[in-house]
C-alpha cells in the first residue's frame, strides 16, 4: 500500500473544490484565448448592430409592447460605447429607456429606464 506523504491538512487543501474550480477555470482560459475570434471593429460594430443588442437585452426586461412603444431607437458611439436610448412621440412627456453596450466585447455597461 503506497502512502500519501501529505500531512492530513495538504491532502484536505488539495481534496477542496476550490482546486478543482482554480483548475477548471486555468485550462479553459487558455482553450478560450486560443479558439476565440474578435471582429476587428468590435462585436458590435455599428449603430444597427447597437440597437439590435439593445432590444434583444431590454425585451425581456421591461416586456416587448413597452419597448415596441420606444421606437425608432437612437445609438450615439461615445469613445468605445454606444448609448442606445428610445424615443417617445411628439408632445409627450417622460423618460426613455437607456441602454449603454461596449462596442469592443458589447459587454452591457448600463441599463435604465426613465419615468
């Protein structure tokens, strides 16, 4: 029989699921950073392409008839952000929804809706 020469605390630390996480997370970066495409203008490269992520994200948020009831969209590109934010018909009066996505990795950097 082979013996662990560990002390019972190291065999412990090692057993832990923290390791196994560490581990996880150590080899599938590194696949991911292999096989991983990036647009050279950005995952979201244009204002269509902004307004489309924008309502794909706040449909299920505030519902599709409020959202339907803010177009047309506007997206304004501020440095690397597209600010994307609703509208309301002429004479009305209140806020809009507003949606703020990274042009680079369209991470969703803000979201708010005006009353």
């Amino acid at each position: 029989m082979i013996r662990s020469k560990l002390s019972p605390r190291a065999r412990h630390v090692w057993r832990s699921p923290v390791w196994a996480l560490v581990l996880t997370t150590i080899f599938s970066s590194v696949a991911t950073a292999e096989h991983s495409y990036v647009p050279p203008r950005g995952f979201v490269p244009d204002e269509r392409t902004a307004i489309a992520v924008a309502e794909a994200i706040l449909i299920p948020i505030y519902g599709a008839e409020k959202i339907r009831s803010e177009r047309p969209f506007r997206a304004i590109l501020r440095d690397k952000t597209w600010v994307v934010s609703g509208s309301l018909p002429r004479g009305w009066v209140g806020g809009v929804t507003i949606i703020e996505i990274s042009k680079d990795d369209c991470h969703i950097l803000r979201v708010s809706n005006g009353k």
